[in-house]
C-alpha cells in the first residue's frame, strides 16, 4: 500500500493546495532592523532592549552574553537609580555610562523599557610626530 492511499482524503486535499504568500517589498521586511543598523553603524557591538522589570525583549548578541550582560548590569542600574533618589526624591536617573579598557557601555532606564548598548571603543591613532 502506498503513502498517498494511506492518506485521508483531507489530508490529500490539504497536500494538493498550496498557499500563495505574498511577496514582502524588500525595504519593508527590514523596516525593524534600521534601529539595529543606526547603531552597528556608529561603533556598536551589541544592543539589549529590557522591559521595565529587566526581562530582555530583543537583543543582538547571543542569548549566553545577553544573559551575562542583563544579569551584571541590571542590579547596578536598579542600584544606581536608588542611590539617586535617596540624594534627592525628586530627580530619577535616566541615562548611565561606564567605561573600561574593553569598552564603553550606556544604558538607558526609560518608563517602559530599558536600552542597554555596549559600544567598542576606537583607538586613536598613535601620532607619528615627534
């Protein structure tokens, strides 16, 4: 007995249809990675975006460094957010930059969402004058 006779008749029926998919323009199916591009761009290694409570949503490096990256950062933005409340009640911390010798790292604590970007850092060129 053969595959297709063992088939149901809507299964066959299913098998014989095919859907037509709408061809996406270009220019539109990658209308949500023009954020991405801006930022690789100007020097940007890896971009993180948080909801409120710090659970990541998107990000463009890999779920092992993602997760690294969330679970150093995100207590030391809560920290940090803290400490300036406690030194005035009335001003919240919206923007944080740390540098190292690796590089730079600026994180964003909106309302809605948190934007962590991890940005390498450029070398100057050593002048060659004495």
């Amino acid at each position: 007995m053969s595959r297709s006779s063992r088939l149901s008749v809507t299964e066959n029926q299913r098998k014989s249809t095919q859907v037509v998919k709408k061809a996406v323009t270009r220019s539109r199916s990658y209308d949500g990675d023009a954020f991405v591009n801006l930022f690789a761009h100007r020097g940007a290694r890896d971009i993180i975006i948080l909801d409120s409570h710090g659970v990541p949503l998107r990000s463009t490096c890999s779920q092992r460094r993602t997760f690294l990256f969330v679970s150093n950062l995100k207590p030391l933005l809560f920290m940090a957010r803290n400490v300036v409340r406690d030194l005035d009640p009335s001003n919240d911390i919206t923007f944080m930059r740390i540098r190292s010798n690796m590089g730079e790292i600026h994180m964003t604590l909106g309302t809605d969402f948190i934007l962590i970007v991890v940005q390498k850092l450029r070398r100057l060129r050593s002048s060659s004058a004495p």
